[in-house]
C-alpha cells in the first residue's frame, strides 16, 4: 500500500515540474511569462584637478642687531635671614567616628528552623585618636643682609631675529578617470503573447 503511494506521488512531482519546465521554456504564451534582461552599466571619462605638489613656505632667516651695554648689577641680592624658635607641641586624645550608623541585613533562625530576616540599625562606631596640636607657635627674628652690587657689560638686542616667509604656490595637474554614472541594472521584463 505504501509503495503505490509513493509510486503515485512521484507521478504527480514529474507531471507538475514537466509542466512548470514548459512554461518557463520557449512554449511559454500570455502575460504570465518573463524574461531576464539585464542592462550594462554606463560609464563616463571625468577631468579633475589634483595637487602634483602642494603649496609651500619657504622660510628665510634674518638674524638679530645686537650691541654692548654696561651697568650695574647685583651681584648678590638683598637678604633677610631669619632666625627660629621652634614650636612647641602637645598631645590631645579626640574621638573620632570610625563607621557612621548604617542598616544591615541580619537573618535570624528560630527553635523550629523557620528563617526571618530583618532590617537592623547598627550604631555607629567610634575611637579615640591621638594628634598633636600647637601649644605655642613658632617665633621668627629677621635679620637683613644688605645687596652687593657691581658693574658689567654685556650684549643686548637691538633688533630681534626676524623670519620671513615666501609662499611657492602648488602645482596641479588634470587626471582623467572612469566614473559609473548609472549602474547595471537586472529585471524580469514580460514576454509579449504570441
């Protein structure tokens, strides 16, 4: 029983594709029937300006006027030198909070094993801390050295160094290349009835 089934159902695959082969072949007639056609992209030749060698700036230096002066200088400035007392410190105990209060979540189990949990607030925990403090500051006595002056010469800049610019413009050239103005194209267009 079996084997005639599919002995039919083979029957019926071969007559539907014969048929679907004959209508996509050359018997194909009527509005139902298309060809594939393809259309070749177009191209076309463009000019272009591109830089051969770009713009540049050529640098000329002119160098600085200088001329000698003489004057006086210091030779070692004014000073004050101070003369310190140190500080004296002391030791003060301050408590201090190590960890701000803060809500944990703490689990709890009964005598029958049932578990519970709670939203508990935890205090806040605190320490001494040991610091030094000023018990009297620090004492400065100043006393002023007078400068030591002398005479020199030396060279000064009349006129600063100066840079000046020429600019060599770029030079261009006209490049020729291919550009697609509109793609290929493929579509099924109908094959008119017979």
């Amino acid at each position: 029983m079996t084997k005639i089934l599919v002995k039919s159902l083979m029957a019926t695959t071969a007559l539907a594709l014969g048929s679907t082969l004959a209508h996509a072949g050359g018997n194909c007639h009527g509005s139902a029937c298309y060809k594939l056609v393809s259309t070749p992209p177009v191209y076309q030749t463009v000019s272009e300006q591109v830089v051969v060698r770009p713009a540049q700036r050529v640098a000329r230096y002119i160098p600085a006027e200088l001329s000698t002066v003489s004057e006086t200088v210091v030779v070692q400035p004014a000073r004050v030198v101070a003369r310190h007392t140190s500080a004296l410190y002391g030791t003060v105990a301050e408590t201090v909070m190590v960890a701000p209060a803060r809500k944990v979540w703490q689990v709890s189990v009964d005598m029958f094993g049932n578990k519970t949990g709670c939203w508990v607030v935890a205090p806040a925990q605190y320490a001494t801390r040991h610091r030094q403090v000023v018990v009297r500051e620090a004492q400065v006595h100043h006393e002023t050295i007078p400068a030591v002056h002398a005479e020199r010469s030396r060279t000064v800049m009349v006129r600063p160094a100066m840079v000046q610019h020429d600019i060599i413009p770029a030079e261009y050239a006209t490049r020729h290349r291919q550009v697609m103005v509109h793609p290929g194209s493929t579509s099924w267009a109908p094959v008119r009835g017979y």
